[in-house]
C-alpha cells in the first residue's frame, strides 16, 4: 500500500506500464480502442496504469513487461 503524503509513490501508481492479456477479458475494451467489442483478447499488449497492472497480475489475468529503464 503507498504511503498518502508520499509523491514518489503516488506518481509511481500513475506510471503506465506495459502488459500483455493472459486471459480474454470483456468489459474492458477500453483499453484497446480500435475494438468495438468492448473486450481484450488474450495476447493483447496494452499500457494501462501501475496499480491496476498489479490487480490484474494478482489475479493473473495479465502479464507485465517491465520498462526498460527498471530492468536490471
């Protein structure tokens, strides 16, 4: 959990973060807008926000890529 008053952690969680769909997920055609399903294939890359790409690996529902520039 991020500390409230802590701005490195708060942008942190904003950050956009790449990650690959492991599962297909309906609901979420957001993130892909050249679709008007309304629904995200599995192997789909999107970027979407850090905190939610930590959801989603919890639930494994996708895969997240880490950028370059956090790779050790």
């Amino acid at each position: 959990m991020t500390n409230y008053y802590d701005v490195d952690d708060i942008l942190a969680e904003e950050e956009l973060v790449p990650a690959v769909f492991q599962k297909t997920a309906n609901g979420v055609g957001i993130f892909d807008c050249c679709d008007d399903t309304n629904k995200v294939g599995a192997g789909t890359e999107v970027e979407m926000p850090f905190w939610l790409a930590c959801d989603l690996y919890v639930k494994q529902a996708v895969k997240i890529k880490v950028p370059s520039c956090f790779d050790t």
